[in-house]
C-alpha cells in the first residue's frame, strides 16, 4: 500500500487553536463523562469486549432492526469506512464513489486498491440527487460504491428508495454499496433508520459523533450481511486484539438511558437555529448559490462562475482567522463547504466576516 497525505486534514489540523469556526460538521456536546450522567469510579477498564461491547451490540442491533450478528463496533466511523474499505478493495477490484465526495474516500480507495476511483457525478442542478442507473454507466464492474446519506459536503437526504434502487444495480454488478449514514441522525425520526436493514447488498456506516456530538468516546459501527460483519470484526484483530472497554460502555449507557436522545434533540434544535443565519448572510451575495440542506450543520456553496475558491478560503482564513473547508477537498474547487455547528451569536460574527471577505475577494 502507498499511503498518501490526506490534505484535507492537513488543512484542518495543522491551524492553531482559537480559529472562528466555519468547519466543523458535528456539533460539540458534553466535555465530561458526569455530563453525561456517568461516574468515572463505576466506569469498567476492561470487560468481556472481544468483538464489541456485547450489550452495546445487542442494544444497537434492536434500535437498528437487525441481528446482533449484522453489528460490528468500530473507533468511530472513520475507522468502520476504512476497514471496510480495505475488506472490499483487497484483491484490487474497482471502486466507484460519489461526487462531491468527503476527500477521505478517494485517498483510501487509492492507497488500497492502487488505482484512482470512478465517480458517480452528483449534479447541484439537480440539487445532488442519486440518479437512477449511474453505476449501470460504470465502464467496469465495481466492487465497491460508496455514498453518504446525509450527502456530505451538501447535507442532502436522499430516499431510502434510491438507496434501493442504487444497491439493486450494484447487486447486479457483482458488488457491495457502502453507506457513511454518520449525519443521517441530525434528521427527525432518522436516528435509527438504516440502508443496511432494508437490502442484503448495502453496507452502513455510523457513530456517536457528528449528531451525538460524542467524537471523544471515538464509538462507530458496521451495519450489514453477517458474512461481511465477520470478516469486518477480524480484519480488525490486525488493529488491536481486544477494543477499549470504557467507551463502549460509556455508550451502551448513553444510549440506553435516554441521553442520546436528548443529545439528538439539542443538535436538532442547534442546526435549526443556525440556519437561518447561514442563509440570511448567503442571500446578500450576487455571486454564490447553494441548496438548501435537509439537515445537519454544513451547507455547500458554489460560485455560479465555477471559478475556484481555494484562495478565497486562505484569504478568509488569514485576515479574519475564520476557517471553512474548501470545495477544492471535495472534488468541487468552486464550492466551499460551511459548517455551522457553533453558537448561533459566533456562527452570525463568522458569515458576517465570510460575506465581507467574499465581496471583496469575489465580488
């Protein structure tokens, strides 16, 4: 394997801290484990844990509407993509993703299978919409499609159906769709709805961290057909032999008290309130268009020009210390992606400074 640097994260990790935050894409939610109700002197260190939490596994398999043996927990989503990706890309099968596409994917599928991706072009004129019989114009036979749903970078919902319809045609094709459903949760009634419940071909992905806003307790999961939940589970055993313990447990808690629930709520709300302002700052630019996202907190906005604005992102970032994530990452160099996870007087401060520098710097 060649691993490459994923620049995306060198352009978001690299910056000091105390940067005016127009990036991030998850909302921040308890910074102690006592806000969340649990003490540190009865959290376990070690347990039964070898595949996953076992309550933990039994409790998201009944919220999910699956078999205990269709979960497999992850660090975080992040981790859940990449095995799954190294699974499915392993013996050098093609890979197909959408686009815009998070800039992760590209990289990994490149670094495993040693060959660029193909694309499944997800058009703003058509407000990003899967379209029906895109992989059946794939000039090979993918293993591999990935999508997500939330879409990200746009925060576009797309029907359970078209996920269907989609996991149809790569059945047909011989392959595995793959569904990041990590910001699916930000969506009233979502939060415990998947892909993979629903098509024996669709595997999904998720965590506790952009709606939950619990990225600390680095908790994801697998979603799918127990064969591939198998081999997911002892792939890992090359990463580590036995998975922590108190994160887990941390999150069965969580979850099975009712916490989360009430942690969704706050990011729904939050993403509500912020909208608005998002919008109310956009509409005041000539030369900017975007859709309406369906929830979440990250909007994409392009330049009807197509010109890039890469060095727009810098500029804003240098004079007003405001950092976004441009298009450029995403495979949309005339996009960039705003994220408005923060509070709503620091997120109305942020697009006052973005529309200034954008006037100035676009026109």
């Amino acid at each position: 394997m060649n691993f490459t640097q994923i620049d995306l994260f060198d352009w978001l990790k690299t910056q000091p801290h105390g940067y005016r935050d127009l990036a991030s894409s998850g909302v921040h939610g308890p910074a102690t484990m006592g806000e969340l109700g649990i003490r540190l002197d009865d959290l376990p260190v070690s347990d039964v844990n070898q595949y996953g939490f076992p309550p933990l596994r039994e409790l998201l398999a009944a919220k999910f509407g699956v078999s205990v043996e269709q979960v497999a927990i992850t660090p975080g989503t992040s981790m859940a993509n990449y095995v799954l990706m190294t699974l499915m890309l392993q013996s050098g099968g093609a890979v197909a993703m959408e686009r815009p596409v998070y800039r992760p994917f590209p990289a990994i599928a490149e670094s495993i299978s040693g060959r660029p991706p193909l694309f499944i072009e997800r058009e703003p004129a058509q407000r990003y919409e899967l379209k029906a019989g895109a992989v059946r114009q794939l000039p090979v036979d993918p293993a591999l499609v990935i999508v997500t749903n939330l879409h990200n970078p746009s925060g576009v919902l797309a029907p359970f159906e078209n996920i269907d319809q989609l996991a149809d045609d790569v059945a047909a094709r011989g392959g595995m769709l793959m569904v990041d459903e990590v910001f699916l949760p930000f969506v009233e009634t979502m939060q415990w709805r998947t892909s993979a419940a629903r098509h024996d071909h669709v595997v999904a992905t998720g965590s506790l961290t952009k709606a939950f806003g619990l990225s600390g307790l680095r908790v994801g999961w697998v979603l799918g057909p127990k064969k591939v939940i198998h081999d997911v589970q002892r792939l890992m055993d090359y990463m580590h032999v036995v998975q922590a313990t108190s994160p887990e447990v941390a999150a069965y808690r969580v979850l099975e008290a009712g916490i989360g629930d009430e942690l969704l709520r706050k990011a729904r709300r939050r993403a509500a309130e912020n909208l608005p302002i998002v919008l109310s700052a956009l509409s005041d630019l000539a030369d900017a268009e975007w859709i309406e996202p369906d929830g979440g907190v990250v909007i994409l906005v392009r330049r009807p020009s197509r010109k890039p604005t890469l060095s727009f992102c810098q500029k804003l970032y240098e004079e007003e210390n405001v950092l976004t994530q441009p298009g450029h990452y995403f495979g949309a160099p005339d996009a960039v992606r705003i994220g408005f996870a923060g509070e709503p007087v620091e997120v109305a401060d942020h697009m006052k400074r973005f529309v200034r520098v954008w006037r100035m710097e676009i026109g």
